[in-house]
C-alpha cells in the first residue's frame, strides 16, 4: 500500500531516530534477535542462489548423483533456516512493533493530560487528533514492515552485487551502471511526485473540512434547501481532489514499471555480453546462467530498499512531529501545599477526616517535617493581576478583586471584558504575567494544582459529556459517588425528571456527546456532576444559560442549599441570573468598573442600570 | 459488490485500456526469458556471435516496449482508481443529503466524516495499487506454467504441487484475517472515541482532576488496540515464510529431478535455468496475488461501511407528495405524538394539537426540556411525527415536496450555524439570487444593518467556521436576515433572540409585523417579553400542551406562565 509515498523530510533526522530508538531500545533481546534472524534470513536466499551455480555445474553437468543428493541436502537445509528465521523475525517484529507503538501512544497520551490549556487554544483538535491517529499509524506500518525489509534489502543488495563481483567482476560493471541509473531515476521521481503528494492532502484537508462543516450544519441546509448548491460546491472540491490524486498516483505508478523494464535491459545486456565472453572463454556456461539469475534477483532488493526508505522518512517525519509534542512543557506546578478534608472539634483544633465532613483545610508544610492546617474558607483575592493570553495583547491590566467566604459574586460584562479570565485563572488554567491571586491568604502557586482544582468545580457553559450511562457522566464529579448520591445530585439540579423518562433511566447510554439531549439538559447535567462533586467553591461560567429562567429558580434554591457558607462565583449574561448575588462585579477591558448588589448598582445609575433597563446589549 | 461495478462503468474505458497495457506489458516481459534461453542454449552452443546480439537487442526492445506500455498502464490505473474513489465520494454525499436526522444519527458525525473520507482513501488505494498486480500475475501465472509444460511435461508436475499448498495456506490467511481486521478497526475507533472525547473535554478533565481517571481509561482501550492489531498482523506476515517455504522446495524438487533428467540427457542445461526462473516467476506471481488478496481484505472493511451509508434509507421521503402549493399558511396538529428513537418507552411529545391561523403570532414558553425545540422541527419535517397529523392550509405535510414545504418555511434554529465565507455568502444561502435591495431590506428587518458598518467589510467580512468573528448577539441577528431573505409564508424563531437586547428586539419585531404581515409567525422563547403580545400563546410542559390562550388570560389563570413572568419580572431584562 503507496501511502504517501512522498517524500516527506524529517528535519532532524539524526535526533528523531534517535528518540524513536530509545522506545525500541526497551526491546534490545527483541531487536537483536530480530537483526540476527533478518541476516540469517537474507544470507540464506543469497547463498542458496550461489549454490545452484555449483549444482549445476559441479554435479549436474558431470552427472554425480550422490553429489547431486548431498548438495540438495545441505541446501534443503540453508533454506529451511531461511524459512524458519523469516517467520521468528516476522513475529516478534510484530509484537515488538505494537508494543512499541502502544508505548508510544500511551505516552503521548499521559504527555496530552498535562500540557496546559495554552496549547488546546493554539491547536486545533483536528491536528492533536492526526498525531495519534494519521501519525502513530506510519510509525505502525514502518515499524511492521520497513524495519525488516530495510535489514533484508540492504543485506541482500549488498550480498548481491559481492556475488556478482566474485562471478564476473567484468560483467558487474553493467549492472552497477544500471543500478546507479534506477536510483537517479527513484529519486529524481520521488521529487516530482512529492509536489502533487502536498496538493493532493492539501485537497483532502479542503474535503474533510467541507464535508464535517456540511454534517454539522445539517439542519441549516435542509431549511434552506440548499443540498443542490452544496453538491456542486462539493464536487467541485472532489473534482480538484480527483486531478490531484490521479497525478500524484501517475507519478508513484510509474516507479515500478520503469525499475522492472531497466532491470530488463540491464539483463540483456549482461546476456549478450555474457554469451560473448563465454564464447571467448571468459566464463563458463554454468557460472553466466547463476550470473543471469542474480542479475535479474539484483533490482528487486534495490527497489524495495528505496521504496522502504521512502516508508521510514515519512514515518520519522510522524515521529518527529510526535515528539515535539512530547517535548512541550507540562503545566507548572511547583505547589506544596494540599488540601485535606478535616473535622474541626470544639476546641478549635483542627483534624484530617477519611470521610466527608464538609470541612477542609489547607495541609501548610511547615520547616522539615509537619503541617499547619489552614481552614479552606473561599477567600479569593487578585492583587494588580495582569494576564494576556498572548505576549502581544493583555485581557487584564492590573486587576483588583476580593470574594468574601461564604459569599455569592457574580461577574458581567461584555464579551472580551474578561470574566472567563479571571476564572480561568482562578483555577490555575493560565499562569498570570504579573501581581498576585491568594486563596485563604496563600498564593495559589504555592497550591498543589491538583488540590486547587479539587477544591474548585467548575460547571462551563459548553457542556461535554462522554460516551457511556447518564449516571456515569455525573459521577464523573465524585468517582466514588453512590446511585443515590447520583440521584440526590440529579434531583439538586433539577434532573431527575427528565432522566426519568429517557429509555432507560440514569443508564441510558449517551453517545456522540449526547446528542439527542437538549442543550437546556445537558447543562442540567453538568450542574448535577458538579454538586455531586462536593465542593468547598462552585464556578458557573454561564452555567444556566440554556435553562429556562423557572427552572433556574428551582436549581438555584438547591445550590444555595448545598452551597451554605460556601463562596461561588457566577458568570452570566441573564441578568436574572446574577441578580441576587451578594457582590456584583461589573467588568469593561479587564478592569471592574462597578462593584455592590443588586439595589447598590441600579442606583448608581452606570453601566449596570443601562443592561437592566434593556437599553445596552451584551455582546 | 455489484454496486461497486456499478462506479467502475463510469471508467470502463480507461479501466479496459489498462488492463490491456499490462497484459501486453506481461507478455512482452515473457518473452525476454525465452530470448535469454536461445542465447544460451543456441547461440554459445553454436557460437554465433551475430546470433547473441540480435537476440540482445530483440530482448531491449522488448524491454523498451513494456516500459512504455508500463507507464501508459499507470495513468490509466491512476484515472481509474482516483475516478472511481472521487465517484463514491460524490455518490456517498449526495446520499447523506437525504438523511433525516434519525439516519445521521444512527452514524454519529466523526463516523460520516470517515466514512466519506479515509474510507474512501483506503478503497482509491487498493484500486490504484492492486490493479497491476491483479491483473498481471494470473497472466504470468499461467503463461509460466504453460511454458514450463512445454519445456518439460514431467517437470512442470511439481507445480500441480507446489500451487495448491501456497494456495491453501493463503486460502487460510486471507480468511482467518478479515474478521480480525474488522476487530482491529474497531479497536481503532474506541481509542480514538477516546482521545476525541478527551480533547473536547479537556477543561472538564482538568477542572475535576480527572487525568490519572482518563489515563486508566485510555490504557483500557489502548491495550485493547495493542492486542488485537498484533493479532491481526502476526496472522497477515505468516504470508512471507509460507511463500519462502513453497518456492524453496519447489527450487530443490526441480534441482533434483531436472538434474537427473541433463544427466540422462533428456534436457539440456539452457532449458533446466529458464525452467528455473519460471519457478520463480509463477511463486512470485502468486505471492503478488496474495498481497494484492490481503489489501483487498483490508478495503473490504471500508468498502462495507461505505454501503452501510449508501444503502441507508431515508426514513423521510417524498412518496406521499402532490404537486400542491402552500398558500396561506395555516397550521394545524391533531394529536401528534413524536419519539426520537422508535425503542423509547415515552414519547418526548405527546397528543399535541392546535391550530394556527394565517399570519398569526404564536408564542411558545415552557421549562427547560419540554421539547419546544422538537415540536417547532416537526413542521419542516426535520423529524417525521411518530403519530397523529400535522397539516399546512389543510394538507397534511407529507404531501408536499420537502422542497417545497422547507422553501415556504424559514427556521432560525437555537443554535445557530454560519459557514466559512462572507457574510453576503452566508445571507444568500436564503435566496441564491437575491438582489442588493433585497439584502438590505432584510437587513434592515433583522437589525443587520446597525452593526454591518461595524464590521472590517462590511457584507464581504469573512467569517470563520461557525461564525466565529461575530458576537452572540450579531450571529442571531444575520440568522434572522438569512431566514427573511427566503420571503417564507411561515417564520419560526427558536429561541433565537436570546443574545439581543430587549430594545433591538422590540424593532426586530416591529419590522417583521410591518414589513412582512401575512407571514405567519412561530416564537420559541424563554422571556416573556418576546411573546407576550402574539396572537396565541402555548405553554408546553413535559411535552405537553399545558395552556392555549394570550398573554392576559394566561397571567390570570395560568400557573406556569405566571411563575415564568414574575420570575423574569424581578429580574426584569433577562
């Protein structure tokens, strides 16, 4: 199978392959059988050839049969250990490529969790997606394949031409001439063919996007009755792809008949010349016809030698784009302090609890050994934050904020003013450029990310929810959480009616992200996943804005329920939403430009007023 | 299979021609070892030096031939196979048009896409690339064995051997190594269900901790993977030394037995070497073959789940439909029941009926869930009723075109799609051929017009997938213009001014009433204040008519609808 036989170059060759021959380096009893069944392998086929020769002209031509016995013997069994090696090293090249491929995979996998949420910003999914898909596939079927036959070809070639030397170092002359040739020709092909390869996956991408925008927006296009003009769009897009594709392909087709004829040629004239110098008694008729079969034998293994190159170029350029991924910086998080769930006694002291008491505590290492526990209250502070999500362009300019424990803030403003933000920084997603955010007085570069987030959940408004059962999806709040936890959470948030009456209840399987549900439920969902997370602070990024406004009542007297004492930050665009938060932050270019309740901001008659009264939209 | 024929009519033609280049190139290639036999055995064994290179030269032309005759093969190999893979893709797409959202459903969206895709790659691959060696190594194949019957009848019985135990342990591979591909692909799928599902959801797993929990989850699947695409390909490289095994004991037998018969002299040494290379030649043809078998194994998976969607019946059809037109616009459900999958227990709307007058205002309200979204969709027959009637000035629905009824019908839809392109580009998808006027009149209506200006632009902004470049608020305002733009005789809104402000929304309204008065016209809302001054009212619970009546009647003695109201009237705007 031609994929992409183009020659994509590694940039750096040298360091890919070294990378990629570490994984396989965890395989070297493996590697080294594999070399030294591939050797036995290919010596066995060159020596048998090298034997026919002595067979026919040592016992054929003088008619020894006992000979003639002996020698198929002692070939029969040259050959059989050519056969046995080729299946040994067949077999544990498979094993050890999928083994290596998985390691691969999984590593780069492990590697994905924890890049910080910069890098899905400036990749696109589909990308991340095609280095473990389109990318550990080459590395697949070079490692299956290439490996091997690169070992085979290269020893073979080489065996080869040392016998054609040894036969006829005159005749030889002819077929290294030839040889030369068809790898002028492979390379010069593989150039061309590599500028209509780029065109073609250039059309493919073209495709690939038009037809997942078209399934997308599937519903648009038969309200608009617009299949005919997206047909004709499509077939156009195909109709470049097809001129594309057919050239690239002309190009690779035609590297195997062309080596095949020069192959040819070179062998009549090794024949004809050969035929002349047996005449002249230059050689002898037995020793020209073993000549003649390795001429022949010569150009396959050279072939193959090419094409498998080509195979293991474009799987290090795979492989090097793998790595790079790899080698990009993890999250960091330097964080020593925990959090640990506690139980506080009369006195004031201050315990940590196996179970869930509802009380935590920040577990503070203190000089060289133990701990000072600092009640987790919900004390959020930014001090002159600044943050841009790139170097060029900062959302927040020096932002001062403070959430009292135990209170409801809520944020609003336009898009771009920076709600988003200052949660996501909260949270530790971006790291900020400059000032300082403190959690209960600790810097929060001084938390252990992990328990950061823990202490945090955090409902967004693009719900996603993974294959598997209803129930499944909003245990994924609390591992451990039991059906009626499950239940308890559902009913807090207002879902259990509907989960009711779906198919088969909270087993329903969910499947391509549920998309049979209604965006309304799906945020229902989310919101029961994050109450049955327990959390100590609540996050909603525009949590409730599908959910209609009586239904967010109803949510709302249950979160304020679980949520007692606890602080919780609301972003939304509903005004209604925030109304009856207790500090209300209005926010313009990352700055607050308002800050009270409800009452405090409508009599201050500024931006706040304007939303409410319905004379400014939000963007 | 017989669909497959099907695509490859439309390249009979180059089809034909290639098989002929390479058959003609596989004759010629033949032919040289024949030359290279007389060379040897008449040419030194007489000496005749002129003989020796005239066979030479017969043998490069030949070879000249067949690389001419190779190069024309793989062009017309290339047409072929890309034609016919560009051929499917149309075909698959055009199909998928027809789906109702129960078909596209049944697939998922990262399916099709493959589906349309890699699949089709996968099938272009195998056809450019297996078309040589298809229909080059039978020709070898039995030209080779005819030719070594003919140098010696005795010999040539090794192949009656040698052929049937290749071709039983090939018979074995090939066979054992489909259902194990189609387990390998599957494996595939989990795995990237897996990663796909994981990037989407990248700032959940990381909000909630759940890395070392998505680990585990991946190294389930991965393994699955691991195991079963070794599986597959152990089975697939046994290929390899079963061919060594049969050629080299072919090789031995011949040496053997041809040796014996030189040294009776009933053969000469000349005719045992080229018996020797068509040995070679007929194991290698069948070993070619059995690649070529392998690889069409593999495509037989994708050509499979290609048929899965051509063969997929749209359960929504114009079979029922008469040459009517929609007039006026009226609307009526009698008793309409509806279920996503017909395997559901309960229905997500039912026994629903109302009617709606031409150019009425209907305001639909209800909680979060009660299927208004569904109930709107039902009408341009998105998805079919499961029971009841569904009718337009009288008619039932399915009797008019789904051209037609989706062409009198305009549906802006809760979440909105823009595609890549301008915004002109995306206003026209309403009217192909709308005029500047007519563009602007909408966008007037809609709105549009107070912030076209605003945009780097204007009407010729691109915007990116989905509309990225555009506000919430904006992209709503443009999906209204579009659906004007179709001068539909019934406009519904589903939730699609939730991002503008009261104010605009107001004027939006007011233009509609003005401009476009005999339109009627169906709001899905959650404020009160975008439905409450419509004719007609319906509040829908638990996908239920709850209530029918107008904003005054409802507040008085409804309690949902009162609930919803001051809910919102604390809250004033929403």
């Amino acid at each position: 199978m031609a994929k992409t036989t183009s020659r994509v170059k590694p940039k750096n060759v040298k360091k890919t392959l070294l990378q990629l021959l570490r994984y396989l380096g965890r395989h070297k009893i493996s590697l080294f059988l594999i070399t030294i069944f591939v050797c036995i392998s290919a010596a066995s086929g060159i020596i048998g050839t090298y034997l026919l020769k002595a067979v026919v002209n040592d016992f054929i031509i003088p008619g020894d049969i006992p000979g003639l016995i002996n020698m198929i013997f002692i070939m029969g069994i040259i050959y059989a250990a050519g056969v046995l090696t080729c299946y040994l090293y067949n077999k544990i090249m498979i094993r050890t490529s999928q083994q290596v491929v998985s390691e691969i995979r999984s590593d780069l996998f492990q590697h994905t969790q924890k890049l910080p949420l910069n890098y899905f910003d400036t990749h696109t999914h589909g990308e991340l997606m095609s280095h473990f898909t389109n990318d550990v596939d080459t590395i697949s079927e070079a490692l299956n394949n290439s490996f091997t036959l690169l070992i085979q070809s290269f020893i073979t070639s080489i065996g080869t031409i040392i016998m054609l030397l040894v036969l006829s170092w005159q005749l030889s002359i002819i077929v290294i001439i030839f040889l030369a040739l068809m790898l002028l020709y492979i390379r010069r092909n593989g150039k061309l063919s590599k500028k209509y390869f780029e065109a073609q996956q250039k059309n493919l991408g073209a495709i690939n996007g038009y037809v997942e925008e078209m399934v997308a927006g599937q519903k648009v296009e038969k309200i608009f009755n617009h299949e005919e003009q997206d047909y004709r769009k499509f077939c156009e897009l195909n109709e470049n792809l097809r001129e594309a594709s057919t050239k690239a392909f002309t190009y690779t087709g035609k590297t195997v008949p062309t080596i095949v004829a020069l192959s040819y040629i070179n062998y009549a004239l090794s024949a004809c010349i050969g035929g002349l110098f047996a005449l002249a008694g230059l050689t002898d008729i037995g020793t020209l016809a073993s000549y003649l079969v390795y001429v022949r034998q010569s150009a396959m293994p050279m072939n193959q030698f090419t094409i498998q190159i080509n195979f293991l170029m474009v799987a290090l350029a795979s492989a090097e784009k793998i790595f790079a991924m790899m080698e990009e910086e993890h999250e960091i998080d330097k964080g020593k302090i925990t959090l640990s769930k506690v139980r506080k006694e009369a006195d004031g002291t201050i315990s940590e609890s196996d179970v869930y008491t509802g009380e935590f505590a920040w577990k503070v290492p203190k000089g060289m050994e133990g701990y000072t526990y600092v009640p987790l209250r919900g004390d959020v502070r930014f001090h002159d934050v600044i943050f841009g999500y790139t170097k060029e362009h900062t959302i927040l300019n020096g932002i001062n904020l403070y959430a009292k424990p135990g209170q409801k803030i809520a944020f609003v403003g336009s898009t771009g003013a920076g709600k988003t933000t200052i949660i996501n920084l909260i949270n530790r997603f971006y790291e900020i450029t400059g000032g300082q955010i403190t959690y209960d007085g600790i810097d929060i570069r001084e938390i252990k990310k992990a328990d950061l987030r823990r202490s945090i959940s955090l409902i967004i408004q693009d719900t996603h929810l993974f294959t598997g059962t209803i129930a499944d999806n909003i245990r994924y709040g609390r591992l451990q959480a039991s059906d009626e936890d499950i239940v308890k959470a559902a009913k807090l948030a207002n879902a259990h009616s509907f989960i009711k009456r779906l198919p088969n209840g909270y087993d329903t399987l969910l499947e391509s992200d549920g998309a049979n549900l209604s965006q309304g439920q799906r945020q229902l969902l989310a919101i029961a996943r994050a109450a049955i997370s327990q959390p100590p602070v609540l996050v909603m990024d525009e949590a409730t804005s599908s959910i209609d406004t009586r239904t967010e009542k109803l949510i709302e007297k249950g979160m304020d329920t679980l949520m007692e004492n606890r602080t919780v930050f609301v972003i939304a665009h509903r005004l209604s939403t925030v109304r009856n938060s207790k500090a209300i932050l209005v926010l313009e270019n990352g700055k607050v430009i308002e800050r009270g309740d409800h009452e405090e901001l409508l009599t201050q008659k500024g931006l706040y007023y304007r939303l409410y009264t319905g004379q400014f939209e939000l963007d | 299979m017989k669909k497959f024929l099907a695509y490859v009519k439309d390249y009979k033609k180059e089809m034909i021609l290639a098989i002929i280049c390479i058959e003609a190139e596989t004759a010629f290639e033949l032919i040289i070892p024949m030359i290279m036999a007389d060379i040897i055995d008449v040419g030194i064994a007489n000496e005749d030096r002129s003989f020796i290179l005239l066979k030479g030269l017969q043998m490069v032309v030949c070879a000249v031939i067949s690389l001419f005759l190779g190069n024309l093969c793989a062009r017309f190999t290339a047409i072929c196979g890309n034609g016919i893979g560009a051929s499917i893709r149309a075909a698959e797409f055009q199909k998928m048009q027809t789906y109702s959202f129960s078909n596209t459903d049944k697939f998922s969206t990262p399916s099709l896409v493959t589906r349309l895709t890699s699949d089709v790659t996968t099938i272009q691959n195998s056809i450019t690339n297996g078309i040589r060696p298809g229909f080059r190594s039978p020709v070898m194949l039995l030209v080779a064995i005819y030719l070594s019957f003919k140098i010696n009848g005795a010999l040539a019985v090794v192949f009656l051997i040698a052929s049937p135990i290749l071709g039983i342990v090939l018979f074995f591979i090939v066979k054992n190594v489909r259902p194990l591909y189609t387990k390998m692909q599957g494996a595939v799928d989990y795995v990237n269900r897996i990663i796909q599902e994981n990037l989407a959801a990248i700032r959940v797993v990381k909000a909630y901790v759940r890395e070392d929990y998505e680990i585990t989850k991946f190294e389930e699947v991965n393994q699955n993977l691991k195991n079963n695409s070794e599986k597959a390909f152990s089975l697939a490289v046994l290929n390899m030394p079963a061919f060594q095994f049969v050629m080299y004991g072919t090789i031995l037998s011949i040496l053997w037995f041809g040796g014996n018969l030189v040294i009776i002299g009933n053969m000469k040494v000349g005719s045992l070497t080229s018996f020797l290379s068509y040995v070679l030649q007929v194991l290698n043809s069948l070993m070619m073959f059995s690649n070529v078998f392998l690889l069409f194994t593999r495509s037989l998976t994708s050509w499979k789940r290609i048929t899965e969607v051509l063969e997929e019946e749209p359960t929504i059809t114009d079979d029922l439909a008469k040459e009517i037109e929609i007039k006026s616009g009226s609307i009526s459900f009698e008793h309409v029941f509806f279920k996503y999958k017909e395997t559901a227990q309960e229905y997500v709307l039912s026994d629903i009926s109302f009617d709606i007058k031409p150019g009425q205002t209907i305001g639909i309200i209800g909680p979060t869930g009660s299927a208004k979204s569904t109930l709107v969709q039902l009408i341009p027959r998105l998805y079919e009723a499961t029971s009841g009637n569904i009718s337009i000035d009288g008619h039932p629905i399915y009797e008019f075109t789904q051209k037609h009824l989706r062409d009198s019908i305009a549906m802006v839809l809760q979440k909105n799609t823009l595609f890549s392109g301008t915004v002109r580009e995306n206003l026209l998808w309403g009217k192909e051929d709308a005029t500047m006027e007519e563009i602007e009149r909408a966008c007037r209506i809609a709105c549009v017009d107070e912030f076209i200006d605003r945009l780097d632009n204007g009407y010729d902004t691109e915007l990116g997938q989905g509309g990225v470049n555009v506000s919430g608020g904006q992209k709503q305002r443009l999906c209204i213009a579009r659906a004007i733009l179709k001068a539909p005789k019934v406009l519904i809104l589903d939730d699609s001014t939730s991002a503008v402000d009261t104010a605009t929304e107001a004027k939006i309204k007011e233009g509609l009433a003005k401009e476009l008065p005999g339109m009627t016209k169906i709001i899905v809302a959650q404020r009160i204040t975008s439905i409450m001054d419509a004719d007609q009212i319906l509040i829908l619970d638990d996908g239920k008519i709850n209530a029918v009546g107008t904003h005054k009647t409802l507040l008085k003695d409804n309690e949902i609808y009162q609930d919803i109201y001051y809910s919102q009237q604390q809250g004033g705007n929403l």
